[in-house]
C-alpha cells in the first residue's frame, strides 16, 4: 500500500517505514515515489478528466453516495489504521476522524447537484447571459500529517464533486489511511484516474507537483513557511491556489462567561489531537477578575487527562507525531519558564510511555503577549493564558497575531458575543465552544492562515471555474456598438 494511481496499487521508489508514534513499533513499509510516479498520475488525471469533468450531476453524486456507504461499512479498519499511522487514540479516531470523514463524503455526495450560478436573464437588452460553473482541470493537493484520513476527503471531495480529477500527495510518514481511501473510492465506483495518491516526501513528489505544467490547481494544508513555497511553485505556471496554514487561536473569556463550561471548553480545545491542530485553542486571554479561577480550573482538569496506549479506549491523549516534534514543543516550553509560569505539565513522561513521543498537557501562565510561547504556533498540548482588563485590550490581543484561522469567544453577553465574532479577524469564531466542525459550513482562515475555503458548498468556489455566456437576441448584422469602430457600415 504505497501509491494509487489510475486505479491501482502500484509500489515504486525508495523504500521507507510507517512507525507507530505512540511505541516505535513498526505499521507498514511503503516506497516513497518522485518526479516518474507524478508524471505518471497527472497523466491518467488528465485523461480521466474529459469523461468526469462531463458526467453528470447525479452521476458524480451516485459515485460518491456509494463511497460514503462503503467508508462506513469499512469504519472500523479505517480507524484502527488512523490510530497506528498518526497516533491518535481510538476513541478519537473512532468518534471523530472516521465519522467525519464518512459525514463529509455524504455531504458532497449531495452538494454535487448543488452547483448554483446567477440566474439566467437579459441584462443588456440585447443579450441572454448565463454562468457556467466549470471544473478548473487537474488538481494537485498537498495533505498534512495531523488528520490524514480528513484532510485528504477535504481535499478530494469538493474537487471530484465538481468535476475534476486529482494529484494528491499525503505526508510520507501517514500515508495508509490516504491510499485505502482511494482505494475504496475506486471500488465504489469512482473511475480509473479520477483520484491518484503518490506518496512522497515534500522535495521530490510535492515539489514535482506543484510544478507540474499539466496540473490546473493546487490545494495545500500545513505551515505558513511551506505555504509561501507553494505559493511560489504555483506562480511558475500562475496556477489557482488554495491555502489552509498555520493558526495561533485566541479562546477569549469575559467576565461573565460560564467559567465551567469555559474550563471544558479550554482543555478541550487545546487538547484535541494533542494539540496538533491549527485551529486549537493556543492563547486563553481571560479577564482578570476570574483569571486565578480559570487557569486553577484549568490545570485542575488537564491533571485529569489520561495518557496511554493508543489501542487503549481509556485514553484521552495519544503522542505527538515524532520525537523531534515532541522535542520542539518541549523547548518552547523550556525556554517559557525564564519568562512566564508552567503551571502544570511540561514534562516528557517516562516509564511504560517512554517508547512513544508523548508529552504531558501543558498550562503556561502569565506570559507577555510579545513572547514566544504566546507569538509562535507550538502545535502541542500547550494552552498560554493571559489575563485583560477591557472588552477592547481582548480583542486587540485576540487579533495581536499573524495568523487568522480560527477563535472563541466565551460570554453571556449577546452584545459582547456579536462584537468578538464582528471584529475579531479569523475564518470562524466560535461562541461558548471551541474546535466543533460541520459539513455544511466553511473552514478556512485569513491572514497568514491562508485563502479558500474546505467543507460546504463554499468550496466549490475554489474548485470550479466561472464562465459566462452570451447570447445575441437580435439576429442582426450590424449592433450599434460597432459604431465606436465602424463609423459608416
């Protein structure tokens, strides 16, 4: 299980290991493909698109409601797959990667017969306008480790929902999830081409990618440093760009907020995935009338979190993706406690959990808004807390970052709650809950968190081409606009 390109199974390129990041143990070998096996997916897309691109509706809707019957019945295995590959308990992956996953795949099973344009009419008298909503061509998509198994339905649906056909290049150290997805996509129905996976590390299979001549768009998901790459690559050929990056999410609570659900809603949010999620809550900015409280409140709750083998359904936090990952958030934290204070975690566990990348929820306190741990995307299991004295200094810290991609705002006061989500510049905030997703509305950021939009019919914006028509009404030979270059006809 390596790539999957114009529907089949194909091992090529050098050899290389799938590990477990919870034990070390060894998940699957696999070969890393390059520059041939992107040629050689790009082609069958590019083949496949002219019959996709002009099946219908219904048909593409067909495909994808039979895919979404067939990821159910295989739930299981995909979340057993999930779970050794990235990491993640089975308790996550079971109630949260996999349904998800099947949920968006009937969503767009749907939305493929949603297509809207602007009504059809006369809007110059003399002509008939319509809009066209085209396929944009081969879409060359780029997924990240943390969710493999999401990120690459993300990526996939909405561009096969529209009529196109697709590259995409997993992260090389969570592929199987990727491949066995497109595998049952074929199985289902989807046509040979349609959907191509080549796994690959980022320099060679994605770089080949990204450049490639014959691929129309390109969809990336991870850091703002390798975004700005993508958007360079992708300017070689003036390619279409989608981009979902980094994220430093501000969790604000007010003052009269429900500091209980508050506390939930922050261990929780920070927690999530192990905090290797970009729209995780990184920086709790809570007026200091119940700051003591909530970071107390916090810490208290975060002492309760179960750490444990991923197979295990008594786990609540699985490991970080590697131990040079895991090393790096521990130094940030390290290097927090010359400046703020760790109130609880910041260590890297030992005993039976050694042989995995774990490292213990985390609560830094009264960091200055300028420093690291509060600046700099930690993608851990790290909350920082600050307190605020003012409605405006909390939403001026909750905009004091580059990035844009997600924010909570925590009060009883509908006021409060339509200013925060209204001026606090970020592609969702949520009120009174953190990190909870729907298919049917968008998620993508602004600012250094990039453009364009996954999930929902908004999506489709990305993913198709608009086009307009005209027709002359008139039937006649000469228009009065030729005037302005015909003066005597």
């Amino acid at each position: 299980m390596t790539h999957f390109i114009d529907g089949q199974l194909v091992n090529a390129g050098e050899p290389a290991t799938v590990f477990d990041p919870s034990n070390g143990v060894p998940v699957a070998d696999i070969t890393l493909g390059g520059a041939d096996e992107v040629q050689r997916a790009v082609d069958a897309a590019r083949t496949a698109f002219g019959e996709w691109s002009r099946a219908t509706p219904a048909e593409r809707s067909g495909v994808l409601a039979g895919f979404a019957r067939a990821l159910e019945e295989r739930s299981g295995e995909f979340a057993a797959l999930e779970s050794q590959q990235a990491g993640k308990p089975i308790r996550l992956t079971t109630e949260f990667d996999v349904p998800g996953t099947i949920d968006n795949t009937a969503f767009f099973a749907g939305a493929a017969r949603n297509l809207e344009g602007k009504a059809t009419g006369e809007y110059s008298g003399a002509h008939t306008s319509s809009i066209r909503r085209e396929p944009v061509g081969v879409v060359g998509s780029v997924a990240p480790w943390n969710y493999p198994l999401q990120m690459a339905a993300w990526k996939m649906l909405p561009a096969v929902a529209a009529g196109n056909t697709i590259v995409l290049k997993p992260a090389e150290i969570t592929p199987l999830t990727t491949v066995l997805f497109a595998q049952v996509a074929h199985e289902s129905g989807l046509p040979a081409g349609v959907f191509n996976v080549v796994t690959g590390t980022g320099p060679d299979a994605g770089s080949s990618l990204l450049r490639h001549p014959d691929v129309d768009m390109v969809s990336f998901t991870g850091s703002t440093r390798v975004g700005r790459t993508v958007l360079e690559a992708a300017a070689t050929t003036a390619k279409r760009v989608h981009l979902e990056l980094g994220g430093k999410a501000p969790f604000v609570v007010f003052d009269d907020a429900d500091l209980e659900a508050a506390i939930h809603g922050a261990v929780a949010g920070s927690l999530i995935n192990s905090g290797q999620d970009c729209t995780a809550a990184t920086r709790a900015i809570v007026h200091r009338s119940v700051y003591d409280d909530f970071v107390a409140g916090v810490a208290d709750l975060m002492g309760k979190v179960v750490l444990g083998p991923t197979a295990d359904d008594a786990t609540d936090l699985g490991p970080l993706i590697s131990a040079a990952h895991r090393d790096k958030v521990a130094g940030m934290v390290d290097r927090a406690r010359s400046y703020a204070r760790v109130v609880t975690g910041g260590v890297i566990p030992g005993g039976a959990l050694s042989a995995g990348h774990y490292y213990s929820p985390t609560l830094v306190a009264d960091a200055d808004p300028a420093s690291e741990i509060v600046k700099d995307e930690i993608f851990g299991p790290v909350l920082a807390a600050m307190p605020f004295d003012s409605d405006d200094e909390a939403i001026a810290l909750a905009n004091d970052t580059v990035y844009g991609l997600a924010a909570s705002v925590w009060t009883k006061d509908v006021y409060r709650a339509l200013r925060g989500t209204e001026q606090i510049r970020a592609g969702c905030v949520w009120v009174n809950d953190h990190i909870s997703i729907i298919s049917e509305m968008p998620h993508g950021g602004m600012k250094q968190s990039g453009f364009g939009k996954d999930m929902s019919t908004y999506s489709f914006d990305d993913y198709t081409v608009v086009k307009h028509v005209m027709f002359d009404r008139t039937g006649t030979a000469q228009r009065d606009w030729h005037r302005t270059i015909l003066r005597n006809p």
